[in-house]
C-alpha cells in the first residue's frame, strides 16, 4: 500500500485530504466498487463498520486501506503540528481504477483454446475533516432574510394544452357549419 498526503484550499479555509492506495489487487475495479459505494461520504467509524460486515471477498481490504488512511491522518497531522480530529473525518472520495490485465488460457473442446482476462485494480480512499460551519440543516436564523415591500416574483401561467386542444375542434365544427 502506497501513502500519500496532499492538501487542497478552498476560499475560506484549508482543507487537507489524507489518502491510502492499494494497487494491484486482483478483484476486478467493478467488483470493488460495489463496497467502495457503500462507504463513501460517511463517517470513518461507520465506514469501518460497514466495511467490517461487508460479505464481499474485496471488504476486509478496503476496512484496512481506510485504516491506513486515517493513520496517515495522525501521522502527517503530529508531524506537521496540525490538529485533526479523527472522530470529525469522513471518506471524501474512494475509487477503484482499472489496472493491468492478465491474459490467460483456458483449454477448450477439441484442442482449442480460448482466452480470458484477470482484471486487478487501484483502490484510492481519501478522508478529509468535515467542516463544522457547513451543516446539512438550515436553520431559521440563517434562512436569507425577505426584504419589505418587494413581493417574489410570480411565474406567469402557461395556457393549458387541453383548453386548447378541446378549442381547436370546436373552431373547426363552427366553420364548417358556418359554410352550410
């Protein structure tokens, strides 16, 4: 498992992502993924639980890839003298990429045979720490405040289709009568 660090800013503040890849492991990326949706976006201890009870043959790999990552986490945070939280992480992104393939031969009827590929696959998980001003619930006092005097602007109506259509042959009825 390779280890790796990098660092993003946004506008307002820092936020650092720690990483973990496992490249190289023979499950197909497709396979992989399956687990790696289950865990992206939540929070590390329920990632870990999840991937703990996970019955997929990839699961106990991807429960120490995000292991690794947040002991990366630690690590570059005691090095650097930053302050992470581990209990505020969560898994930011978690990828599994195609690698090589390996051709092999199955023997097949009457001396033939046919040909199949072993699939691996690179597994990038990345953890960064969930901001504590970007809640998921607006509150009431947070809620842009409407101005007095100005009223929303209202959509304007589109006329409706049946209306339209039921006119259409009567209009039709009343010219041919009309013209008798």
């Amino acid at each position: 498992m390779a280890v790796a660090t990098k660092k993003k800013k946004n506008a307002a503040s820092a936020v650092r992502e720690y990483r973990a890849e496992a490249r190289f492991q023979r499950v197909s990326p497709q396979k992989a993924r399956l687990v790696l949706e289950l865990i992206k976006g939540r929070g590390v201890q329920e990632a870990l639980e999840t991937a703990a009870f996970t019955k997929k043959r990839i699961a106990p790999v991807i429960k120490k890839l995000l292991t690794s990552a947040i002991d990366n986490a630690r690590y570059v945070s005691g090095e650097q003298g930053v302050d992470v939280d581990v209990d505020d992480l969560y898994v930011k992104s978690a990828i599994a990429n195609e690698g090589p393939r390996m051709k092999r031969i199955r023997p097949a009827p009457m001396g033939r045979a046919f040909r199949y590929q072993r699939r691996l696959c690179h597994i990038i998980i990345s953890v960064a720490e969930r901001n504590a001003k970007a809640d998921l619930v607006t509150r009431v006092d947070d809620a842009p405040a409407v101005v007095e005097g100005k009223k929303p602007a209202a959509k304007k109506a589109a006329p409706a289709k049946k209306a339209l259509a039921k006119s259409a042959p009567a209009k039709k009825a009343a010219a041919k009568k009309a013209a008798k």
